[in-house]
C-alpha cells in the first residue's frame, strides 16, 4: 500500500517539526480510533525524554525504549511538540554554529532529532520493507521510491543490533539534505534518529552524525 507522506514546513528545517512530519507517513485511510494507541501512531510525552549529565557529557535517555543517546559537546537541546490535543514531543540537538536565514532556512551548522513512538501499523510496514530490502535490495529501492515522497536512497543499517531502515533525502539548494534512520522493535516501539543540513555543510555533518551514531544505545 502507497503511503502519503504528511508535510507540515511552516519554518521548514528550523521547527524540528520539518523531520516529524518528513518521517511520518499515514496510510490511505488512516485509522483514527481513539483510546487504542497500539493502532494509532502516538509520540511519547516531553517527561519520557530525560537529559542527564554525566562525567563524559549530556546524553538523553528515554527508558521507555531503552534510548541513550549522548548530546554532541556544546550542542543546544531543544523540545518540539505541543500539549494538544495530547502531549507528543520529540527532542532536537543543534550545532553550536547553527544559525538560519530572517526567512527561517537553515543557513549553517547541524540539527539531529530524536523522536520515540509507538505505531502499530508504521512498526509492521517497516519490519516488511526492511526484509524486502535484505532479500531483493534493487527491486525493493524501486518499490520505496514510489511510496515514499522526496527519498533519494535506502539503506539498510544496524543499530545495537536492531535492523533499521535508512532513508537519503533528496538535496536541494533551499532545503538542504538529510536523512532519517526509523529502528523497530519491541512492542509496535519505532525510534527515529534524523540529520539536516544546508548543502555546504553536508560533509561536516556527515561526521557529526557517525559520531552521533557510535554513541547511541538502545537496551
């Protein structure tokens, strides 16, 4: 089944919203029961994301799904998200030398955002893509292009063991590039770990992002 990816780019990179609404997808005709968060996709509270200081640095922790992720040094820590109708947060880290333009586009420096949820059907449809990914990786590229609006690229990728899907955004000059990695597992759980950034700073923030990557730890 075709998914329409849902934009909402009020300030585009900026609000952190960019990467939610980039990440989400609902399909055709969307469930929207209410009180059955197993089968509506529903992003955790602001009190799930901790920030702890530690020796070596600021990491994140959301317990509910075993996340650590540590805060690159002296990057600024940001919660997007709103109290309504419920409260569903994400978390965004901004480089030190993130700035943008007076029209709020990201004109230097890195965002990574952190978004935990539960969705029943997003976990199961990206559970399929990713076998369909490891069995028949050229035919499965071709299928997700068509699905899945603005992907330039998928990758499959392994985080602490958990096999993820990784999708390359196409680049543009006013929107940068970026990609977003969706991990599965447990109890319909889906992480989401994503990157921006203008096209100048690609490479600085490439190594950002590995970087980033090695210290993230899910139990």
């Amino acid at each position: 089944m075709k998914k329409i990816w849902i934009f909402l780019i009020i300030l585009v990179v900026t609000t952190g919203g960019f990467f939610y609404w980039l990440w989400t997808w609902q399909p055709e005709k969307p469930d929207l029961s209410i009180g059955h968060p197993e089968e509506a996709p529903t992003l955790f509270s602001k009190e799930d994301y901790k920030i702890e200081e530690r020796e070596d640095g600021k990491y994140i922790v959301v317990e509910k799904v075993g996340l650590t992720a540590k805060v690159p040094e002296g990057w600024r820590i940001e919660f997007e998200g709103s109290d309504i109708p419920e409260p569903e947060y994400w978390v965004n880290l901004y480089s030190p030398d993130f700035e943008t333009t007076t029209g709020n586009v990201l004109k230097t420096g890195c965002i990574i955002s952190i978004t935990a949820q539960t969705a029943k059907k997003t976990h199961q449809e990206l559970i399929e893509n990713i076998k369909i990914l490891q069995e028949n990786p050229e035919e499965a590229t071709r299928l997700l292009k068509e699905d899945y609006v603005l992907a330039e690229d998928f990758t499959l990728v392994n985080i602490n063991d958990y096999d993820a899907l990784e999708i390359i955004f196409q680049e543009s000059s006013m929107m940068g590039g970026g990609m977003n990695i969706n991990i599965p597992f447990g109890d319909y759980k889906l992480i989401s770990l994503g990157l921006g950034f203008p096209l100048e700073y690609k490479e600085k923030c490439s190594s950002r992002w590995e970087e980033f990557l090695r210290n993230v730890v899910i139990e």
